[in-house]
C-alpha cells in the first residue's frame, strides 16, 4: 500500500519524489468535509485574527437604514412648528385699526345715596382713544366729554358713571353712553336713586 516512517502507516495517495507530503501555502485552501463552498474568484475570504480583533475592536456593523417616512419627518415637523409660531406671532402683534364694535350698560351697584352705573365699550382689538360722554334725563348740567386709551389686544373698556341722591326722597334718571369716535354707538339704563 504506502510506505511507511517510523512505524506510521500512510494510506493516501502516491507520496511525490522524497516521501514527504507537500504543505500547503498561504494560498493554497485546505478543505475538509462536504458542503463547504469554495470562495467566488478562488480567493480566501479576509478573516480577522484574534489578535486583530483585541487590538482593533470588532469591526462596526453597517448602519441600519431608517426608513423614508422617519427621514422626512424631523424636518417636516420643523417646518410645522416653524410656520405655527409664525402665525401666533402675526396675530397677537398684527391688530385690526381701531374701532368701536358695541355699547351696553353692564351693571348698576347702591352705594349710600349714590348709584354707580358701568357701561361695556367693546373695540376692535386695536390700540387707540375711545371718547364718550354720559348724558342724564332731566339733565342738570351739559355733557362733558371723556375719553379712554385702550392697548393693543384689549377687546372691551369699562366706563363708570356715579348718580348722586340729595336730601331724603327718591329721584328717577335716564342715563345715556354714547360713543362719540372711532364709530358711534350709545346704550341707556333707568336709574333710580334712594336716600
């Protein structure tokens, strides 16, 4: 069968010309076994040594793909907010002119011999001076004109009138809110005043 060295028998094929077997060389591929693929091209595939990995760390892993929809969205809830902030900013800073929008008594209160008699002037939202007089029936004296500086933002102004009663007895008055600029507009209440 074979020769054999030192009381080893060998059982593979002809031995060449010196009866040593040929090693294999750094390129040279050893396999053993069925199923193991031969690499594409004939070539070894790179292995990382262990020594290789100690030194360097294991190789980084390829990054995972995010998907399109989780690209986009960073960006679009950006631009979102973006266009939000801009739109609250226009509005609480981006007033209407100024103007009156309606007149009503809101509210009468007892005080004694005095009545105090509030009236609502709602505004448009702008800055500006609202004038405005009260007028009473039977009037005593001439109207004087008022007036009442209202901001930016500020949707309505309070104005109060006070009825004062003299001496002991009762006296019923017709109180009148007009509006004389921006606009017009009045609005009247029945008083009465008891001391």
């Amino acid at each position: 069968m074979g020769s054999s060295a030192g009381g080893t028998e060998y059982s593979g094929p002809p031995l060449p010309a010196g009866g040593q077997l040929a090693r294999p060389g750094p390129t040279d591929i050893v396999r053993h076994g069925p199923g193991v693929p031969a690499p594409a091209g004939g070539e070894a595939p790179a292995a990382r040594t262990a020594e290789q990995v100690w030194r360097t760390g294991l190789p980084a892993t390829a990054p995972r793909r995010s998907r399109p929809l989780r690209r986009l969205a960073g960006p679009a809830l950006s631009v979102i907010l973006l266009i939000a902030s801009g739109v609250v900013i226009f509005l609480r800073l981006h007033h209407g002119p100024f103007g009156v929008t309606g007149v009503a008594i809101t509210q009468q209160v007892k005080n004694g011999c005095t009545r105090d008699v509030t009236a609502r002037i709602g505004t448009s939202g702008g800055a500006g001076i609202v004038s405005y007089q009260w007028v009473f029936d039977p009037q005593l004296t001439a109207p004087r004109p008022l007036s009442q500086s209202v901001a930016a933002g500020q949707s309505a102004v309070y104005v109060t009138a006070a009825i004062q009663g003299q001496g002991h007895g009762t006296m019923a008055q017709t109180i009148t809110l007009q509006v004389l600029g921006p606009g017009h507009g009045s609005a009247s209440a029945h008083v009465v005043v008891s001391c």
